[in-house]
C-alpha cells in the first residue's frame, strides 16, 4: 500500500479583542468560528490572544505591550501567520508586519482566501479573484514586503504572487477586465434563469456548514460536494426536483456568515442573484450550534441587503441527531433555566415553531422527518404553482403525510 501523504497545517496564532461592542463572551464565539476557518484555510491555531480596549489601535489594532507578548510567542513557536479576527486597515497591516515579522492575515482576507481554494468553475474563480484584488489594491507596498521572504500558505492564493502584479495601474486594469468579464457572464446567467421556463424556484439559504448540500442531496437525490468545513460549498448548484407528481427548480447557494466581507458581497452579485429571484427560501439552520440564533440573525440580514427577506421561508432547523442541551442542576437553585438548556421539545414549543407555521426539525445525514419535510416543501411549492397556473390545481392533489397518497 502506497503511504499516505500528510498533511501539514500552518503553525498560527489568533488575535482578537474585547471591547463595549463584543464583550469577552462574544469575543470568545468569534474566535472559535476564526479558528474554524483557519482549519479550512490549511491552518493550526497553537495559541489566541486577547486584549480588552475601549476601541482597537489604530495603528497597531492591539496595545504595544499585548504586541510584544505576541511577538515573543511567534519567535519563540516559530509562527508563520498571526491571523487578527476584524479587517485591518492597510496602515494598520504594515505596522504589525514590521513588528511582529511574520504573514499577518485578517478575517476578510482569510476567507478571500478559502474562496480561492473552493472556487471550481471559470465563473467562481473570477469572483473571488475580483473580490481579492479589491481588497489587496490599497495594501499592495506592504504585502510584497511579507511575500519575498514567504511564499505560500494562508493568504497567499491567488494574485499578488508575481512582482508586476504590484504595479497599481496593472491591477486596477486587471480589476476593470474582471468586472466587464463577470458582466458578460452574469447576462449569460441571466439569460440562464430566463430559460427554465416557469417552474418553482427554491434557495436554500443558511449560515455556512448548516447542512444545505447534504439536504440538497438527499431531497434531489444527487451527488454534491458536502463537507464539514466552511464554505465547502462556493459554486451554485440548480437541481430539478420532484416530489410527488411536481417538478421545481432546487438552488443550493453559498453559506453565509459573520462580518462577511462587503468585497464578496458585490463580487457574487450573480450568485446572489439566485436568491434575489427565488420563488421560495428554505432557511436552514445548524440547531446543534450553540449560537444559532445570531446565525439566523446574520442570514436575515444579508437577506435583508439583498432585498429577499420579504420572500416565503420555511425555517429548516437541521442536524436534531447532533443537538445536546446543556444539563441543568436541579439542586442548584441558583442557575437560572437558558436557552442553552432547552430541549427539542421545548424549542418547538417557542418562536421557531411559529414562524408562519413552516418550521421542520429535521436531520439530513440520519433522514429524520425527511418526509415530513418533503410534504412541507411541496405545500410551499404548490401554493405557488396553482397561483401562478390555476388551471394546473387539479395536477397536484394535497399530500397525505401518512399514506404517501394523493388525499
């Protein structure tokens, strides 16, 4: 048997901070999903800094003394990337690339940088090739300082990896030809849509790693790539579905998350744009996370940025066989009864299960409540289609949940 090749993650260190806006808790969550992301990106996180300030520094994000303790940890573990968990300005970024000498990445540039590896279609890839060539522009005199002595890794795909590329005139007419390359093929795209005729559009939506390709390929019974990483998922992918007798179009889209940012916002317009002219949303939702609900929060209001948030949405709460609720000591007549301590049952009982009275708990790998959730969908579905086409109401019967039959 031929030896299996291992993988080597880059040594990285976190930096974060705690301020009036994202208290220690907050900061804490940020920094498990930055982590997260590192392990995407090809990273291993040795060690996380943090560092209460009233407002981040403005030329260095952290204080002079947390910076030397940073400094001596990297020079001590041999570090390659200290990875800060908001967007750096480019002053900001030079600074600290002098002081603390090693690859210095922030948040947006880090998931530039897993786009750039996800991307598989011509179109994705120059997506996301627009989207870095935004950001590095106004940071190219201090990247090119990091990237003679480096070469590789975090944060390092994509342009800026040749000399001429640093020529500022060079890039902006390279982000001029990318924007007029994705127009054509956004009209291309377009006329895509155009063409599938009149049938049903569906969007799954949701935060990133929620479980959206693996429903898509239990519902549409395909094979599409689902992974437990971020953003396993970046090109879309349109399936035709039919449950019962009823065909309709089935979209799985890129994930959201936190503080995405605005450069790919813009620079998937058209991805987007599968969203923007769904006929209906499943909104899927990891509830086995324990911020869940500040998830549903920031797909709502990216939804809301793209002007879909007044769509119809049947509220998906995935992964029911992975959700554990926190033990609550019955003795201790202190603690106080959370969120975080609810139960299935319980939760059902709340806000979830009111939302216009399509919220499924379901589990995709182990096909819990599949069918439940297929009658759902087709409900959804139908309501749409018999109003688009009222002389079709007599195709498609209800659904009889119990019998699988036509009531």
């Amino acid at each position: 048997m031929l030896e299996q090749e291992k993988i080597v993650y880059e040594k990285s260190v976190l930096i974060g901070v705690i301020t009036q806006h994202q208290d220690e808790e907050k900061s804490k969550e940020y920094l498990d999903e930055l982590e997260f992301l590192t392990y995407t990106a090809g990273g291993e996180v040795l060690k996380r800094f943090t560092q209460k300030l009233d407002v981040p520094n403005p030329k260095t994000f952290i204080g002079t003394g947390k910076m030397e303790d940073v400094k001596a940890y990297i020079t001590t573990h041999d570090i390659g990337t200290a990875i800060f968990d908001d967007e750096l300005s480019p002053a900001q970024q030079r600074n600290i690339e002098k002081i603390l000498q090693c690859k210095v990445v922030d948040r947006t540039y880090l998931i530039l940088d897993i786009f750039a590896q996800r991307a598989q279609t011509s179109y994705a890839r120059t997506q996301v090739e627009l989207a870095q060539y935004e950001y590095l522009l106004p940071r190219l005199t201090g990247l090119w300082t990091h990237l003679e002595r480096q070469r590789g890794g975090i944060g390092m795909r994509g342009p800026g990896e040749t000399e001429i590329e640093t020529d500022r005139r060079i890039v902006r007419d390279k982000i001029t030809l990318l924007k007029g390359k994705l127009k054509a093929i956004d009209k291309q795209m377009a006329t895509q849509r155009g063409n599938r005729g009149q049938l049903v559009r569906v969007a799954l939506v949701g935060y990133t790693n929620v479980g959206k390709s693996t429903l898509m390929n239990v519902i549409s019974k395909s094979e599409v790539f689902a992974e437990n990483k971020l953003f396993a998922t970046l090109d879309t992918t349109v399936r035709k579905v039919v449950i019962r007798n009823l065909p309709f179009l089935l979209t799985d889209t890129v994930g959201f998350i936190r503080k995405l940012p605005t450069q790919l916002v813009e620079s998937f317009k058209s991805t987007l744009d599968e969203v923007r002219e769904a006929d209906l949303l499943l909104h899927v939702v990891d509830i086995s996370h324990p911020n869940f609900e500040e998830h549903i929060a920031s797909v709502n209001q990216i939804l809301a940025e793209i002007k879909s948030a007044d769509k119809p949405i049947l509220m998906v709460f995935n992964k029911i066989d992975a959700y554990q609720p926190e033990p609550l000591d019955e003795d201790d007549l202190v603690t106080e009864k959370t969120p975080a301590h609810y139960t299935l049952a319980e939760w059902k009982k709340t806000w979830m299960n009111k939302v216009g009275d399509q919220a499924l708990f379901i589990s995709a790998v182990n096909k819990e409540n599949i069918e439940e959730f297929r009658k759902k969908v087709y409900e959804a579905v139908r309501k749409i289609h018999i109003t688009r086409f009222p002389y079709n109401n007599f195709l498609y019967p209800e659904y009889d949940l119990y019998t699988g039959e036509e009531e």
